[in-house]
C-alpha cells in the first residue's frame, strides 16, 4: 500500500466525519436551546403559581377574619342579651 492510498482513506473518512461531527454539534446546540427555553417556561409557570397561590392566601384568611369578627359580635350580642 502506497502513501497516497493511506493519505486517499484518511482524507476520505475525514471528508465523512467533519460533515457529520458538525451536524451533531449544531443539533446537540438546538437541544441545549430548547431545553433552556422549557426550564425558562417552568420558572415562569411556577412564579405564577405561587403569586396565584398566595392571592388565594390572602382572600382566605381575609374571609377568616370577616367570620371571626362576625362569630365574636355574634358571641357579644348574645352575652349582652343574658
């Protein structure tokens, strides 16, 4: 086997797998964008959840205290009335 023949197969496979390592690099690149642009939607989701979350919180115990103050007048219209 000659030099050229040797320089012919790896100039050959070089020729195969250039093509190939750069279409794997650009998808593995696609997939690292896409995956950012998820975990980016899931803190989105979930900093909307929790304000939501608290809101409903809020409007709880607000409703709580309405029917506290509403259960201690009742309690002291009842008192008054002994």
């Amino acid at each position: 086997m000659e030099w050229y023949h040797v320089l012919a197969t790896v100039a050959g496979n070089f020729a195969v797998i250039l093509p190939l390592w750069l279409w794997n690099r650009a998808e593995s690149r696609a997939d690292i964008r896409q995956i950012n642009s998820l975990i980016s939607a899931i803190k989105d989701e979930m900093k909307d959840f929790h304000g939501r979350l608290e809101r409903q919180d809020a409007e709880f115990k607000g409703k709580l205290e309405k029917q506290d103050a509403e259960f201690k007048a009742y309690l002291m219209y009842a008192h008054d009335k002994k």
